[in-house]
C-alpha cells in the first residue's frame, strides 16, 4: 500500500475493524516514512469469473465442476487426485488472469486436455472424448493416431 501523502510503499497497520455491515475491514495505516495516518478498507472481489460456452452464454467458473470432469476421465486410472487439484488450479489461474475477467470453454478446455495429455493418456482420451463430443469411431480414431504419432516423435 502506498502512503497517499509521500508515496512510500512501507508502512504499519494501526487499527483494524470489520465495517458495520460486515462486507469490509477497515485499517488504520501509518506511513513508515512521514509517519501520517491514512485508511484503506479491504472488500472481497464480487465480479464473477465466466466461462463463454460455444453457443455464447456465459456462465460462472466453477471450480468442483471441473474437477467432476476430470475424476471422470481418471475413474479407475492411477493419477493422484492433487494432480488433478493442480491442473483445476492452473484453470482457474488462467482465468483469474484473463484481463475481461473471462475464457472460453474451448480455451479451458484445451488447458486441461494439455495437463491430462502429459499426466496419463487413457484419461486424456476419455476427456477429449467427451470434450470435443466425437461424432464416430473415425473421429475418435484420428485423436488416437495423433497421440500415438506423438508417443513415435518422443521416442526418436
């Protein structure tokens, strides 16, 4: 926090209180430098993290949402459930970060398959499966060769 007076970064909290409607607190700070006192009151971030679907409606982040998803395509599969808190945490990262304050379904989407691809592949197909809604075995067919076309360049 700068001191509004001299513009000094450092200084110390003399008093704190929560506001009368209990949405705030309220600090008294004392400027380290000039030693004036000013208030600073803390709020919690109300603008909601969205999520763009394909067909343009917009939708709130959720966090246990997406990782429903991901325990989906890991049923059964040997991946620690904190991989999978660390790749929801990376989603939700990425969307904090976005400067409107929202992401594309498909840009989430895209995130997770990346982290999934390189933590356990049988997961990463069951997701994008589902994910890029696979019309048939064709499609489902092309992502496989893709993977394994992947596993050969890694190889050499």
């Amino acid at each position: 926090m700068k001191c509004p007076y001299c513009g000094f970064s450092q200084d110390k909290v003399v008093d704190s209180r929560e506001s009368k409607e209990a949405d705030s607190i309220r600090r008294r700070r004392e400027c380290e430098r000039c030693s004036r006192r000013f208030t600073t009151y803390e709020r919690i971030d109300e603008i909601p993290y969205m999520v763009v679907k394909k067909d343009g409606r917009r939708e709130r982040f959720d966090r246990h949402k997406v990782l429903s998803g991901l325990l989906r395509a890991c049923e059964k599969r040997p991946v620690a459930s904190s991989k999978l808190e660390t790749i929801v945490d990376a989603a939700e990262s990425f969307l904090v970060d976005s400067p409107e304050r929202e992401r594309t379904t498909r840009e989430i989407g895209e995130l997770l398959m990346s982290h999934l691809k390189g933590l356990d592949t049988v997961a990463y197909i069951r997701f994008a499966s589902v994910y890029r809604d696979f019309k048939d075995v064709r499609e489902f067919k092309e992502e496989l060769e893709g993977l394994l076309e992947g596993h050969k360049a890694k190889k050499k």
